[in-house]
C-alpha cells in the first residue's frame, strides 16, 4: 500500500511538473533589442578583422550575400512559427514535418551549436581583458563571465531580457558612433600621426577588393555565417514572447536593414579610415581603427564594447541551449530532469546548469590552445557548420510545409518571399558554404572533426528507440499480468 502511494505521488509531481509552462516574459521592445543585438555577434566585433585580412573590400559583398539568404531562413522560420503559436521553437514544426528523428538532430545539433558558440565568445572576452591587464591568464576573465551569466540566467527570463536590452543598446550606440566618427573623418581628410589619410580611395583601390583571389573571397563566409549566429534566436522565443503573431514578423524584417547599417557601414568605415593593409586578423578591427587614429581612450571604450558585445552573445547563447534543451526534454528526446522549472521564475534550471557545466569543459580548451584567434577560427567554424545545418533543417521542413499544407499557406499572414524557388537557392548556397571550409586549415580541422558530433547522434537515437521498445515491452508485460 505504502509502494502504491509513493508510486502515485511520483506520478503527480510528474503531472505537476510537465503542467508547468515557460512564462511570457519577454516584451516588444526585449524582443526588438534582442534581435538587433542577435545580428552583432562576437563575428563582427573579433572576427572581422581575419575576414578583411582574407578578403579585403570584398567584404562588403560577403555579409551582402550571407545576410541575404540568412533572411530568408529567418522568413521561412517565421512563416512556419506563426502556424501555430503553441510552437515553443523551430525545432517544433522540424518534429511536426520531418518527424522526431529530425527533430532529435536539429535539437541536440542545436543545442550544440549554442554550447560551442559560448565557448568562442567567452574565450574571446579574456582576449579583450587583456587589452587592459596583458598579465591575466585567459582562462581567469572566461570562467568569470561564464559564473556570472549562469547566475543572471538563473533568475529570471526578465532579467536575462534586460540584460540583453542594456547590451543590445551599448553595441548599437558604439556602432553607430564608429560609423559617424568615420565619415567625419574621411570628409575632412584626417591623418593620423604616422602619416595615414582616412579617404574613400582605400575603398575604390582595385588592389585590395580580392588581395587573395576568388578562394579569399569565399573564405570570409565562415566569419560572416558565424557573425549572423543568433539571428534565429527569436525563434526560440516564441513561447515566452508576449504577442509573437506581431512581434515576430516586425523582428524579421527589420533584420536586412540592421545588417546594411550594421555590417556594411561600419566595414565600409573601418577600411576607409584605416587602409586594408593595416587591419590586422589577430585583433578586433573596431579597436585597432581608434589605436591607429591615435585616439587610444576611444580604442579602450570600443574594446569595452566589444567585450560586451561577447558577453551579450554568450547570454543569448545561453538562453537559447537552456531552452532548446528544456524542449527536447518537454518531447523525450532529452532527460525529463531537464523539463523541471524553477518554481517561482519558471527557469529550467537543470538545462541552465548542465548547459553550463558543458561550456566549463570546452572553455578549459584554453588550457591546451592559448592562443586566442586560433582557438576561436576553429571552435567558430564548428559553431558555422552546426548552426548551418540547423537553418537547413529549417528550409527542408519549410518544403515539406509547402507540400503537405498549402492550405495554411495560403492563410499565412507572413510569407516567404518567392516561397520554394528561394528556399532551394538558398539551401545551394549554404552547401557550397560547407565546400568553401575546405580550402582554409583552421576551417578544415573544424569541418573533418564535426562528422563525429552527428555520429555520436545516431548511436543516441538508437539507444533511445531501444529504450522505447524496451519500455512499451515492459508496460505491455505489466498490463497483461494485471489483467482481472
């Protein structure tokens, strides 16, 4: 009687656990910031500076293109969400379309992708502390800013929201800044002390728009793929956003005008004050356009900002595993410990903590490889392949979308433009991304260790289905013994 009992009682607090749901915390003007501080990731700030060593001018056409079809993933997720509001991320309608399996990949891919995302950025903000203290160990600043975004997720989703809110506004202001700065001073033809002249020439000289040929032009997408990371994290927001059916799509399309205002301007700035030959790809060009100006106060303040702007991409990223985790669980595909909510703040703590735990044990890899921008090509470049394979997920379900339901397209209030014809465009040209990675070393090492991560996957997934059968036999076995 005494074993019936417990057996009940675990029985409800499963109930009561699974009855739990994420709150909607997140307003209009969180979600606006978020999406804009999604677009300005620790890609523009670091790693712009090694794609302009690769492709010069070119750049400009790069994040063109890149942010391009990366808009229009961000349409097709958006037309998919809005089908129904009970979807708590992509990988929802992923499970709907292409079934659980997919769904298991694209989540844990996913899930992935944001844990190794982490771990470039934090390895990035002990680079940007040592701009200030040459003396401090890398792995001091990292674990520190990985403790203390673990404890502002904890809280609350407001906060976190908050957080976002207040890094989204220092980067878009210290962006602005830069681009405003550096038309002043191409229109007043400024020098800087060593003899260089801020002018328009540094960006029309034919010498520098492909300085590595046609193979240096392709190779800055990785930096620029790995620069949009976070733009889909609206996506995983949806359940705790306040409205999605109007929030959602004014986040979407604003995203082309962040990346011309954000992206192109403040590259068509740097390299116009700076020239491409003194843009160096083991720094941050947004630093080094100040530190050549001879404004060394400006250059702390931009580097400041760049440390936040990777604090602000860590925190997203944190968010984003803590919830595709906290999904995965909520469909099976992932402990049911990791479905549990904190009782007042509704936070799926034990997907914070283990996610956090994990990002600890990629960031100790500074312990093997000290030397930053290395570290950071590799682990971005795995962090690019994982996030383009989960937007491919996202193109592929939105095919099978159109397919099996154009009834729901045609009552779709946010539709993709050009539909289906783009979406094979668009999965074309993240293919030949993949390609690309091949010509670069650093890239290279990334590309041919990634297969593991997805054959790891499937011995997951079969374990998982043996478990199922083993179970159903068992409940089948018990529910026969049982019979009156």
């Amino acid at each position: 009687m005494i074993k019936n009992n417990k057996n009940q009682q675990s029985i409800s607090a499963e109930k009561s656990t699974d009855s739990q749901e994420l709150h909607r915390g997140l307003s209009a003007r969180h979600i606006q910031l978020i999406s804009i501080g999604g677009a300005i990731g620790t890609g523009l700030f670091m790693g712009s500076g090694k794609t302009i060593a690769v492709s010069g001018t070119s750049i400009i056409i790069t994040y063109a293109i890149v942010g391009f079809f990366v808009y229009m993933v961000m349409r097709a997720m958006g037309e998919l969400l809005l089908t129904k509001l009970n979807y708590r991320s992509f990988a929802d309608f992923v499970s709907d379309y292409l079934g659980t399996k997919a769904s298991f990949f694209l989540g844990w891919t996913y899930w992935m992708s944001w844990i190794v995302s982490c771990i470039a950025d934090v390895v990035v903000c002990g680079g940007y502390i040592q701009y200030w203290f040459p003396g401090v160990s890398l792995w001091v600043p990292a674990f520190l800013t990985l403790g203390l975004l673990c404890t502002c997720n904890l809280l609350s989703v407001r906060l976190f929201g908050e957080a976002e809110f207040w890094f989204a506004i220092i980067k878009v202001i210290a962006i602005l800044a830069l681009i405003i700065v550096g038309i002043g001073m191409v229109m007043i033809g400024w020098q800087s002390p060593d003899g260089m002249t801020a002018s328009v020439n540094n960006l029309t000289d034919p010498s520098v728009f492909l300085p590595n040929g046609i193979f240096g032009f392709f190779a800055g997408f990785q930096i620029a793929i790995f620069s949009f990371t976070g733009v889909e994290l609206v996506g995983t927001m949806t359940a705790e956003t306040k409205n999605p059916e109007k929030i959602l799509p004014k986040a979407i399309k604003n995203i082309p005008i962040r990346i011309i205002i954000f992206y192109i301007f403040s590259m068509l700035s740097i390299i116009a004050v700076t020239s491409w030959g003194r843009i160096s790809s083991e720094t941050s060009p947004f630093v080094t356009l100040f530190a050549l100006a001879g404004l060394p106060a400006a250059a702390a303040i931009v580097n400041f900002v760049a440390l936040t702007s990777a604090m602000s991409s860590a925190n997203s990223g944190l968010y984003a595993c803590t919830r595709m985790l906290y999904g995965l669980s909520t469909e099976r595909n992932a402990h049911r410990k990791f479905k549990i909510l904190s009782r007042n703040t509704a936070i799926p703590v034990h997907s914070l903590i283990f996610s956090c735990f994990c990002m600890i044990v990629g960031t100790s890899l500074l312990f093997i490889m000290p030397n930053v921008m290395r570290l950071f090509i590799i682990v971005s470049t795995v962090a690019s392949i994982m996030v383009i394979y989960s937007w491919c997920m996202i193109l592929i379900a939105y095919l099978a979308y159109r397919k099996h339901h154009p009834d729901l397209h045609k009552r779709s209030i946010f539709k993709m433009p050009l539909g289906v014809p783009m979406t094979w465009i668009t999965l074309v040209f993240f293919a030949l991304t993949i390609v690309v990675m091949v010509f670069d070393p650093d890239t290279l090492v990334a590309l041919c260790g990634t297969p593991l991560w997805f054959i790891a996957l499937s011995i997951l997934w079969r374990v998982k289905k043996k478990n199922e059968i083993q179970e159903e036999q068992g409940y089948q076995i018990a529910k026969e013994g049982f019979r009156p």
